[in-house]
C-alpha cells in the first residue's frame, strides 16, 4: 500500500516477516514521481543482501530504456517509520547509467528492526518514506563526477548523518554552501555521528539567521550569532565567509537603525509645521466664507413689505 505526493511517497510492507522471496519491489503506482519525468522506485532486501541488515535500494525506474548518457542528481530522505521514532538516511547521489541506484545496504539492523520494544514492525508491516528531489539532466559530455570536497570530513560525509534530519530545501542549501565552500569542515575531526549533527544544525541555523532582513534581528540575535561563529571555529570549520557576511549584516542594520532615528526627527519636527498647516487651512476656510459674504447683492425685499 502506497500513499504519495509528488516527490515523497510512503511505502507499506504487509506480511513482513512472512514474504516468501528474498527482495521485493515498490510497483510502479508507489514509485516517487521527480520534477514529473523520471520516476524511482524502493528495492528491499527483508533479511538482508548478505548483512544481517535491511537492506534498501533506490532504483531508477526504466532506466535501461532511458537514451544513453542520461544523468540525474538526486537528493533524498529515507525514513523507516515506527510507532516510538524513525530511522532516516540522508544522502545525495548522481544517477546515470552505470550506476542507475543506490544502496543502502545496512539501513537497520535486522535485531532493531524485529525487537519487542521500540522495534519498527507493527503489526507484520514495515513502513518506510522516501522523499526524492531529483535535478535537471546533464547531458553525456558533462557527466563528470561530481566535484569531491576531502573526504575525511567533507560536506557529503558531514550529511550522511542518520542522526541528521533536514528536509530537502535544508539539504539542498547545505549541499550549495559545501560546494561553494569546499574548505569549510576540513579543520573538523570529530567522527561523534551526535556532534557532527549538532555542529551542522549550528551552521544552517547561522546561514538562516544572517539570510534575515537585518530589521528582524535583534541585538539578542547578533549576539548569539557571533557565540555561535565562535563556537563553530573553535571546533574547527572556517566560516570567514559567514564573518564577512555578519559584518554586512551589521552595517546594514546600523544604517537602518541610523536611518529611523532621522525619519523620527524629521517626524518630529514635521507635527508644529502639520499643526500650522492645518491651523492656516481653517483660517482659509473662514476666509473664504467672509468674501463669499462680502460678494452677496444686497436685498430690497423690505420695500415689498
């Protein structure tokens, strides 16, 4: 059973534990649509493809009848789903015709899955969501493998993280930073899979905070911007570029609070001159009323009487 909306589908195992063949598929109704084109599709392994794990493919769908040289960049979100939390894998892979899926191949351990408590099987059923944002095609001369950041502690490493939970605007943005920084996390040694997430979460909120219009942030924000630009340096990553951009952002919000102190002046100076305006409109007025008086014939109905 299969509930979907566009890119993000949720994919219901029934009989779990009793399905007679090795691996089963998501039919073509549950595949994930992407941008409206291509589609995926969710191959499991229910014990495992040679680990004592459950093990999850994401396919391609008809990609043997795709034209050669197709490729697509994907990002994606697989969420195993119980009753207490979930299991997510985060990740981003490019598609092409060598390589038409993705494997993760220890997605949970089999123990984990199956246990009593806190297990992800609920009543026989597993369930799992996948949630797939797949980019415009490159065409064959410019499938080149995507640029590599060092991989001992590189943006790609640092957000395959389970303990990770970014929704795919989130990741896309992260997965933009790395790219044009490349050098950010390199001075970052910790292998704390906790840590790691703590220390992005840092940096996305940092990167969504100075992204504000500088009237939205409070002086309590500024600060806590540069504790954390702190915090973040001292464990390793070099975020000059965010520094430059924290200055921008002051000088911009100094200029706007310089700019509201004239305006309120101004605003000050303006109420005698509006009283005084309003003042000579009403003399006007009255004025106006005289001539008009002053402009009348005289009357000689009393002749009549």
């Amino acid at each position: 059973m299969v509930n979907k909306t566009d890119n993000k589908f949720t994919w219901v195992i029934k009989n779990f534990s009793s399905l007679p063949s090795e691996k089963i598929y998501s039919d073509r109704s549950s595949s994930a649509a992407v941008n409206g084109k291509k589609r995926t599709n969710l191959l499991a392994y229910p014990k495992g493809n040679k680990v004592d794990c459950l093990s999850l493919f994401l396919i391609v769908a008809d990609h043997e009848s795709l034209p050669s040289g197709w490729s697509r960049h994907a990002l994606f979100r697989i969420s195993l789903m119980s009753s207490m939390f979930r299991d997510i894998t985060v990740g981003q892979h490019r598609f092409d015709q060598k390589t038409p899926n993705w494997a993760f191949t220890s997605m949970i351990p089999l123990t984990m899955l199956h246990a009593d408590n806190g297990g992800f099987l609920r009543n026989g059923q597993v369930k799992i969501v996948a949630e797939i944002d797949v980019r415009v095609v490159v065409p064959e001369e410019e499938t080149k493998p995507l640029k590599k950041i060092k991989q001992e502690d590189d943006g790609a490493d640092l957000l395959n993280n389970k303990t990770l939970q970014l929704n795919l605007n989130e990741m896309e943005l992260m997965r933009l930073m790395f790219e044009k920084h490349p050098d950010v996390a390199l001075g970052f040694r910790s292998k704390d899979p906790i840590l790691r997430t703590a220390y992005i979460n840092v940096l996305l909120s940092l990167i969504q905070k100075l992204c504000k219009p500088p009237q939205e942030l409070s002086d309590n924000d500024m600060s806590d911007v540069v504790a954390a630009l702190a915090y973040m340096a001292d464990g390793g990553f070099k975020l000059d570029w965010l520094e430059k951009k924290l200055g921008e952002v002051k000088e911009k919000k100094k200029k706007e609070e310089a700019c509201m102190a004239q305006l309120q002046e101004m605003e000050e100076e303006l109420k005698p001159l509006k009283k005084k305006c309003l003042d000579l409109e009403a003399q006007m007025d009255k004025k106006k009323e005289e001539i008009l008086e002053a402009r009348a014939p005289l009357s000689f109905d009393h002749l009549n009487s």
